[in-house]
C-alpha cells in the first residue's frame, strides 16, 4: 500500500497542537462573557483575528478560547457555534428560520474526553470543509448531554497509562424551526452519507404546512413511513449484490449477548477503539468480525454510491484533507509516534469503519426510527425526552435506568470487593 503523504498546513498543525493547550481562567473567563455578550458573530471575529495572526504562543491561547466560545474542541477548524441551551437555540432558529440540528451525547463537546462517538464526530463531520459549511448555512447547532461519560485509566505500573472513555452513543436530532424533532440520525456516518440524510431531512421541513400542527406532524409521519419502504427496498437492491448470504446474516443479532456487547456492535468505528480496553478490564464486549466490518462497508458503497463496489477493492475515500489532517494531526500528538506506514494503515481502515457505520446505522438502526416515527399520534408532538429515552434504550441498548451502561453484570466472580465498584 503506498504512503500516504503526511503534510500538515501550518495553520491547522498550529490549529491541532493549540487544542492540547489548557485555556488558562482569565481565558475561560473571558471567553464565557464573549459567548455570552455575541454569539456566532463574537466567533466570526475571532476566527477573523486567529487567522490573520502569525503561529505562536498567543495564537495557541486564541484557539483554545476560541474553543470555549464555539462549545467546541477544534472550532478553529470547524468553524462551527454551538448553542448549550434549548431555549436559546430556539430563539436563534425563529430568528434566522433555520431548523435545529441537536447533538446529543455522553459528556461534553467542549471536553477532550467526550464519548467516542462525538469525537468522531469532530474529527471527521465538524472538521470536514464541505460538511462545516453546509451545517453553518442550513441549522442552528445544539449540543446536550445524556449523562456523563464513563471514563477508564489503565495504569501499568511503570508510569505509562493510558486515558480514554468507555460505552455509550450519540445521535444528531432534527428540530423544525419551533423546536419539534421531526428526524433523527443515530450514531457515526461518513461526510457523505451524512449530508444526504440530512439534506433530506430539510427537504421534508420544506415541505411542512406553516399554520396546522395537526397537518405538519401527519406530514411528518408520512414521511417516515416512506422512508422506511425506501430504506427496506434499498436493502432489498442491495441484498441481491454480491455477499447477499453475508447480508441477510448482518440483520440478525447473537444469541446471549450480553448487555455491553449489544451496545457496543451499534457503532463499528466506536466498537474499533473501546472493545479492548472493555476486554482488558474483564467486560464482555463481543468481537469484531472482519467479513462483517468489510459487508456493511461494500453496503454503504452501494447505498451512496461511494467509489468502486467490486468485491475486494479497497473503501473509498471519504475524509477530506481537513479531516484527514486533524485525524493524523491528533494520532501524532502524544509521545508515542506512528510511523508512515502505519499512518498509511490507519487511514483507509477507518474510512472504511465509517463507511461500514453508514449502513448499519441507516439500514439497521434508522429503519427503528422511521417506524417509530410513524407511529406516533400524530394528535401531540414528539416529545423529546420520551423519544431520547426510547433510543437509548431500545436502539442503543444502553438505557438510562441502567446506572452502570452494563458494565456492572455481577455474573462472575472478580475477586474484588464489591467487584470494583464504589458510590459516591
């Protein structure tokens, strides 16, 4: 496999390591009144000032307030303002007609250890040019948090550790201009696939009767229903491709599996970074079958026409160089570095995780939410919180009744007091 060229633009480089830098309080301080006081527009000034300085100290101390006005780790690169408050997101979207697009998540946005998921998310939605402009143009952004996130530190004892988060997931909500969710996209998808979705989406809020609610959300399940008969007749088309047996088996779930398991195999490109550090700690997080990873990503090739579909080739590209950059970019900056070759690894096997997520998540979970969608009783809104608790617990298998996200079976003996656990 050739190398991939490994250059980094000195602005996002500067970009990338300012991330790293811990705002200071005068800075966090400052840039809650700027958020405060302007909005999108504070945020625009301040892109304006950051890119007409020269890389250096006070650069790095821009970007990283930056940061704290957007809500955003690497707004420098995204560009985006994020709202944290419905309420405000609300008056902004009546404000500039635009409908809302809610990210909802386990941590937060603006913290470096948000959940996988997320992270993603900012790397290679957020980051990417062309997605980042079609966001800015088209929705008010809003993040909210499920819950926080489960953080692990493995410690070897030497002074070598490493930090990162555990379960969980993420969904983007459709809000209409009035703050009523009217779609939902679970989980990871590539830039593409993405924007389609979501172009979609805003075509059907088009289409929304201005004046009857009664009308708007008969609309809106009549959409869903047939975008669930679109979605089975695609799989159908797809299923009579090559690896229709690997197909049909890709729809069914595992006998026994237990609770970390089921969430974990929602997400492909998550499950690729949590499921061994749930293995080292002695959770059941399943396995990851390479045939299965390689059918959902020849699906999404097929479902958004993503390159070449002959069975073997390698996946399309799907990042851009913004993303492709920010990925490398935060790969290299710990103390242990990887080598050209093993850059020219990483890339192409998580472009094809995301093109894999791309079609479990539209295939095998959206369909859920089409249904659900559908229905609804049309007589009353969606309400927010009962649709966010059913999508964590029946379509992400994580449920907010459970405390511990499965992590806690207490099937098996540990040898540990109480198995580990402590309350607070």
């Amino acid at each position: 496999m050739p190398n991939l060229p490994f250059t980094l633009s000195l602005s996002l480089l500067a970009a990338c390591t300012s991330a790293y830098a811990l705002p200071s309080t005068q800075i966090a301080v400052d840039a809650k009144v700027l958020r405060a006081g302007g909005g999108p527009a504070t945020l625009d000034t301040l892109l304006a000032r950051y890119d007409a300085m020269a890389p250096g100290s006070e650069r790095d101390e821009l970007a990283a307030q930056i940061d704290q006005v957007a809500a955003q780790r690497y707004a420098t690169i995204s560009r985006l303002y994020w709202y944290t408050d419905l309420e405000a997101a609300k008056t902004a979207a009546q404000q500039t007609k635009k409908p809302i697009l809610e990210l909802r998540l386990l941590g937060r946005l603006d913290e470096e250890l948000s959940c996988a998921n997320s992270r993603i998310f900012r790397e290679t939605l957020y980051a990417n040019a062309t997605v980042s402009k079609f966001l800015r143009e088209n929705f008010v952004l809003l993040w909210t948090t499920e819950r926080p996130v489960p953080k692990v530190t493995i410690d070897f004892g030497d002074g070598r550790t490493i930090r990162t988060t555990t379960t969980g997931n993420s969904a983007h909500f459709v809000r209409d201009s009035r703050g009523e969710v009217v779609d939902l996209l679970p989980g990871v998808y590539a830039p593409a696939p993405f924007r389609a979705e979501l172009e979609q989406s805003l075509a059907m809020i088009e289409k929304l009767d201005a004046g009857d609610a009664r009308k708007r959300r008969d609309q809106v399940r009549a959409y869903h229903a047939a975008s669930a008969k679109e979605t089975r007749a695609q799989w159908a088309r797809i299923g009579s491709r090559q690896y229709s047996s690997l197909f049909a088996m890709l729809m069914k779930n595992k006998p026994d599996q237990s609770a970390v398991e089921l969430a974990q195999m929602r997400t492909i490109s998550k499950a690729y970074i949590e499921v061994p550090q749930l293995a080292m700690f002695g959770a059941e997080p399943g396995t990851l079958a390479e045939d299965e990873t390689a059918a959902w990503a020849f699906a999404g090739q097929l479902a958004w026409d993503l390159g070449k579909h002959e069975k073997g080739e390698k996946p399309p590209t799907v990042l851009d160089t913004q993303s492709r950059t920010l990925v490398i970019a935060l790969h290299q900056a710990g103390p242990i570095k990887a080598s050209s070759d093993e850059i020219a690894a990483l890339i192409p096997r998580f472009e094809q995780h995301l093109t894999a997520d791309s079609a479990l998540n539209e295939f095998k979970l959206r369909t859920k939410i089409h249904d659900h969608f559908a229905a609804h009783d049309a007589a009353k809104p969606i309400e927010f919180a009962a649709l966010d608790k059913w999508l964590y617990a029946d379509v992400f298998g994580t449920p907010i009744t459970d405390r511990w996200l499965g992590l806690l079976p207490r099937t098996d003996v540990t040898g540990l007091p109480g198995d580990g656990a402590t309350m607070p």
